[in-house]
C-alpha cells in the first residue's frame, strides 16, 4: 500500500514541477521585458551617435587648426 501511495505522490510532485516550469509568461511579464531590451538597445545606439559626434568634431576642429596654421604663415 505505502508503494503506489509514494509513488503516486512523486508523481504529483513532480508533474507539478514540470507544470511550474512550462507556464507561459503574462502579457506584462512579457511587455516588462521587452521594454528592458528596448532601453538596452536604445543606450546602445546613442552611445555610437555621441561617439561619431565626436570623431566629427574633431574632424572639423582640425580642418580649423590647419587654416589657422595656413594663415599664421601667410601672415609671417
């Protein structure tokens, strides 16, 4: 008698487990981690724009230098 008993409650147990484990997710559970990807993707992308910003920036600074030092020997 003790046998079926504990095997049928293993079996429970364990059902209830794998039950736990296969449960879909809620639509906010879902919508909260699509939102963190998002953000993550977003910081990304104007983490890359501010660098090329400043690339372009100095770019221009030192096409301005080199005028400047064009003039500076003009003028000598």
């Amino acid at each position: 008698m003790k046998l079926p008993l504990t095997a049928a409650v293993l079996a429970v147990l364990i059902s209830t487990l794998g039950a736990g484990v296969a449960l879909a997710e809620s639509p906010t559970e879902k919508s909260l981690r699509q939102d963190g990807r998002d953000v993550r993707k977003n910081l990304k992308h104007d983490d890359k724009e501010a660098d090329r910003t400043g690339k372009h920036l100095d770019k221009e600074r030192h096409r301005e230098d080199k005028k400047l030092d064009k003039e500076y020997k003009k003028a000598l």
